[in-house]
C-alpha cells in the first residue's frame, strides 16, 4: 500500500509494509531524514493522521497514530 508522510511542506513518499490500528510499519527512502511527528498520508483516500515514530531500522520506521 502507497503512503506519504508530510512534514513542514515536505512530502516523502513510502510503502506500508504492515498497518494495524494503532500504528504501522513503513519503508522509506534512507536518504530522508524522518522527524520525530508528522502527518501520515493514506493516497487511495488521501486520509491525513498525526503519528509519532516509535522505533527506526535503515529503510523502515515504525510509527504510532496519535
């Protein structure tokens, strides 16, 4: 599944690898450098949810919806 995460007027885009309902793992571009908080962005309804990163690998993060 696509996603974004958008912070600050940046855009990065992303693959959901695993989602629940309360957070997700995502896998990034490991040349962007993901803030703590941003808004994560479901493209197939354009759903914007607040979230925090809980945990980081090289191209993954795990994040929790706020």
């Amino acid at each position: 599944m696509s996603g974004a995460l958008e912070c600050a007027g940046i855009t990065i885009n992303c693959l959901i690898s695993n989602i629940s309902i309360s957070g997700a793992a995502i896998e990034i571009p490991s040349r962007h450098h993901i803030p703590e908080r941003f808004s994560f962005v479901f493209k197939a309804d354009d759903a914007h949810i607040p979230c925090h990163v809980i945990w980081r690998e090289e191209e993954r993060i795990g994040v929790a919806f706020d």
